[in-house]
C-alpha cells in the first residue's frame, strides 16, 4: 500500500529534483523493509523444513511446512478443510454480530438511563475482566454440547468490554453539541441520533476491528470445549489422535483467516471515512 | 408590561458536589417587541447563562421569565439560540449542518430547504455548500451557525458573542448585515457581547452587568439620530463616542 504510494509520488511530473530524491529514498528503505520481511518469513520456513528432513526436529511432533502442505491439499480436496473453516467463519461472524448489536442497544440504553448505568457498573466490569474461558463449562452445562454454546462464548468474550467502551464514548460527547441539539428543539432521541451515535462512528468502528479478532477467539476456545466441527474442533482432535500435521495446518489457516478478518473490517473502514 | 419578554428577580445558581456557584442575583427587565437589545458584561458574569435561562435550557433558580405574559414552559413563541461558539457538525456537510434544526422540528419542506440555499449564497458560503465544516473558516463557520439560526424564522433571537471569531472588518460588515436582516424582519434580539462599540451601535438599549453573582448594573437606553441607525453609521454618529465613555465607565467604576 505505502511501497506504491511512493512509486506512484516519485513518478509524478513537476516535482523537484530535491523531493524526488527524498521520495526515492523512502522507497529505497520501503522496499528493504518489505524484502526484510519476507527473507524472514521464508527463512523460518526453511529452516522447519530442512530440520524435520534432517531429524533435528521430530516431524511426528512439529510437523513441517511441505507436511502441512500436504495435508492442506488432501483436505481442501475432499473439502473437508472448507467445511471447517466455514463452520468456524459462521460461528465468528454470527457472535461479531450479536456483540455489536447487543453492545451498542445496552450501551444506548445505559446512556439513556443513567442510574441504570450507574446501577450496573460494578458488575459490568467484574464481568468484563472475569476470564470468560471459566464460564465455558458452566455453557455446556446449560447449553448442551452444541453451537448455541460456542456462540454464547464467543459472545461472553467481547461484549461486557464492547459495552463498557461504548457507553463511556458515548457520555465524553461534547456537552455544548447536546446543548445545540436542545436550543434546535430537540428531543433525548434527537441528541441520540444526530449526535451521539454520529459522532461515535469511528469509535464503533474501530471498537469492530477488535471484536471480529475476539469472536474469533472466543469460537476457538467454544470449538475447543463443545464442538463436533470447525478449527477450534480439528486442533482438539488432531492433537488427540496425534495428527500434528492437522493442529499446525489449522493453525496456518487461522493466521490466515484473522489477517483476512482484520483486513475486512479496515476496508470498511477506508469506506465509511470516504 | 406589554412586553414580548420579561424577567421578573431571576437568579440562578449552579451547584455541584464542590459547592453553590451563584451566577445571576434579581435580573428584571422588560424587551418590548422588536426592540434590539445588547448585554454587556465582564467574563464569566453570567451572560451565557442569561440566555439559557430565558432559552428555557435551564429553569431559574428563583423569580420568572414570561413572554408575552405566558410562563415560558407554556408559549409558541419561536426563539432562536446562536451559542458562542458554532459547534458544527463535522460529519455532516454545511447544508446538512444548515438544515438540523428544520430536520429535528420537522420543518424540512423544500420550501424552507430551499432558504439554506438562498442564504448560503447571500452569506457567500454556496461554494462550501457540500464541503465538510472542517474546511472554513472561523468567520464561514460563524456565518453557518448564524444561517442554521435564522432558517427556524425564530420571533426572539439569542446571540451569544455571534461576531467573536470574526476579524474586525469582516465582524463590522457581518454585524451590519445580521442588524439589516433583523430589523427588516422586525424580529426583536437579545444581543451578548465583549465589544461595547458593537453594543452601542447595533441596539436600542444596553444592559450592563456587574461582575459575577451578575446583577444589573445600568440600563443605557441608545438614542441616535434617525438617520445613523445602522451599525456602519452609528460608529460616526456625534453622540456615540458619550454612550461609549458611559457604558466603559459603568463597567470599570467598581472594579476596585
Ligand atoms: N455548568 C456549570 N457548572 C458550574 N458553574 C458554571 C457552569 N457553567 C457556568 N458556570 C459558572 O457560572 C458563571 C457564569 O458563566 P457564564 O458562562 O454564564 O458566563 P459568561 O458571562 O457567559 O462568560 P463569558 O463572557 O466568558 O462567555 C461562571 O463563573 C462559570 O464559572
Ligand atoms: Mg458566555
């Protein structure tokens, strides 16, 4: 992104010779960053590799990348990897979308009552800080050991800090643009909807960008504990019945799956701003 | 007691966890219809919070406001708050920001929509008309603020310091025509200002205010001759220099 942005500014006609030497060494220093990177990345590969045919790593315990490739394919080809991932990918973005619906209605309705909030606080954040991965039995016991209760984790993962979040945003709005609204005739739900919720758009937003990586989370810790499908499910079983290469393949993917994640919600991001 | 607006022994505290701040103790006065009215005070003596009270955002502590002989809680009359500063709406373009208050009252018809046009162009804003606020300056922003006022067609104008972000000339020529337009509509406004000059030269009575707990210190009445009633003329007129020397003194006589 930035790499042809500089290429793009340096090519540019009617720029001084000064800056463009300034822009050309920028780029000189972006493109080092970028080979850097990916010397890195492919020297890690390597070494895995060439240390599991050696023996200098146990391949039946660490797998190794042409290994993980291997099975990739087998399994992308009887289609099962896709089944996985789609359950997976579902279940994420299903909690993502209960968080922020539920996050933004509780903390719309705290702002409105204020002694509800103030009512709420204490265990909003005892909640909130309470490591969720406890409460997961306690979903199997009630949920039974099935998708409601992977949800319902996930869930439990990001919400109390989505509402928490929101709400304080949402009180830190400039007292004089309420006033403004007032002075115009407005009503409590003029203020809501012409300023309190447009001012936050970048806060939901970027409030988003951390959620859909927590929901991801909290699938795989829901997959781990109650699942018959998906990532969270094949890491738990392969590592059970020692198919390493199945737990690092879906590792992989899940590194894959969150940078594509991440990626999404910054696309509708750069959207929203334009 | 034919008047539009009258405070009768108004006062008004704020009170917090930290104590009582007394902000105004026993304002009374009368503004009959039409008649243009300048507040003057020291900083902090509770012009701000005047207008609010009589905006009815804030309900007096003690005494009562009435227009038109009704409680203010109970009267149709249409009044128009510009606060001191413009707070536009960053998200939202200048004719979106223009047109909140006909959208909040549900006055959006294309007839008044089609006012924010008019006055963009007579304010010289019609080429910001679809650019974000963040992209004019102090004096555009000023002259938004004041535009998102006047399209409501309030009765009785508010203007908290309307010119205070505006440099001299344009402030002298913004002051001229916002007094053209509200004479010409015969609305009757309650003007806040820092600037005696401004004061003098735009209304018909000056109000001056002490130091906080504000109280009335002195109600000047302005009399020009007829034909130097607009802001650009009065500054010439023979006896403003008098009212101005007057009202300097009220306001630094007891600052001792
Ligand atoms: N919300 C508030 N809570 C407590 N005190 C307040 C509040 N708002 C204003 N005050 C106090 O009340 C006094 C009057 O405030 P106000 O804003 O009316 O002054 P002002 O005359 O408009 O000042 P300025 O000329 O600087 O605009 C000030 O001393 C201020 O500190
Ligand atoms: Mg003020």
């Amino acid at each position: 992104m930035k790499y042809k942005m500089l290429l793009g500014m340096s090519k540019e006609p009617g720029i001084s010779e000064e800056q463009r030497t300034f822009l050309r060494d920028c780029l000189a220093k972006e493109r080092f960053i970028r080979i850097c990177r990916w010397l890195f990345f492919l020297s890690f590969l390597a070494l895995w590799e060439i240390g599991a045919r050696v023996g200098f790593l146990n391949p039946f315990i660490f797998s190794s990348p042409g290994r993980i490739l291997k099975s990739a394919v087998s399994m992308a080809s009887d289609g099962t990897l896709f089944y996985h991932l789609g359950i997976t990918l579902f279940e994420t973005f299903f909690s993502f979308f209960i968080v922020m619906a539920f996050g933004i209605l509780a903390a719309v309705l705290l702002w409105w009552k204020e002694s509800l909030a103030r009512i709420l606080e204490p265990y909003l954040i005892v909640l909130n800080s309470l490591p969720k991965t406890a409460l997961a039995p306690i979903f199997i016991v009630w949920l039974g050991n099935n998708m409601k209760t992977i949800i319902v984790a996930a869930v439990s993962v990001a919400v109390f800090g989505t509402i928490i979040t929101l709400y304080t945003d949402f009180i830190s709005v400039e007292e004089d643009k309420i006033k403004l609204i007032r002075t115009l005739g407005g009503t409590r739900k003029d203020i809501l909807f012409k300023v309190i919720l447009p001012s936050n758009i970048p806060s939901i937003i970027s409030i988003m960008k951390v959620n859909i990586g927590l929901s991801l989370v909290g699938v795989i810790i829901g997959e781990f504990l109650a699942a018959k499908a998906g990532l969270g499910y094949l890491i738990i079983y392969g590592s059970q019945v020692f198919k390493l290469d199945w737990v690092m393949m879906s590792i992989v993917i899940l590194c894959i799956a969150a940078a594509g994640l991440y990626q999404l919600l910054s696309i509708a991001e750069r959207k929203t701003e334009r | 007691m034919g008047d539009l607006l009258s405070l009768n022994h108004v006062s008004y505290s704020y009170h917090s966890l930290t104590g009582e701040t007394p902000a105004l103790t026993d304002i009374s006065f009368g503004v009959p219809d039409g008649e243009f009215l300048a507040i003057v005070g020291p900083s902090g003596c509770g012009k701000s919070t005047l207008l609010s009270l009589i905006a009815g955002l804030l309900p007096p502590s003690s005494g009562n406001i009435q227009i038109k002989g009704k409680n203010l809680s109970d009267q149709d009359l249409h009044i128009g708050y510009m606060l001191q500063k413009d707070h536009l709406l960053d998200w939202r373009t200048t004719y979106r920001n223009l047109a909140l208050g006909l959208e909040i009252q549900k006055k959006d018809t294309p007839e008044n929509l089609a006012k924010i046009d008019e006055l963009l162009k007579a304010y010289g804003l019609a080429a910001f008309r679809d650019a974000k606020p963040s992209s004019l300056s102090g004096g555009m922003r000023q002259r938004a603020a004041l535009i998102r006022t006047l399209v409501l067609n309030p009765d009785l104008l508010l203007l908290d310091e309307p010119f205070s972000a505006l440099d001299y000339q344009t402030r002298i020529t913004v002051s001229d025509d916002i007094w053209q337009i509200i004479r010409k509509e015969k609305k009757t406004a309650i003007l806040i200002t820092h600037d005696i000059s401004e004061a003098v030269s735009m209304s018909d009575r000056v109000i001056v205010l002490s130091k906080r707990p504000g109280t009335i210190r002195a109600i000047i009445e302005i009399q020009l001759s007829p034909g130097n009633r607009s802001p650009i003329k009065a500054r010439s007129d023979p006896k403003f220099k008098d009212y101005f020397n007057q009202i300097w003194k009220e306001l630094t006589d007891h600052e001792i």
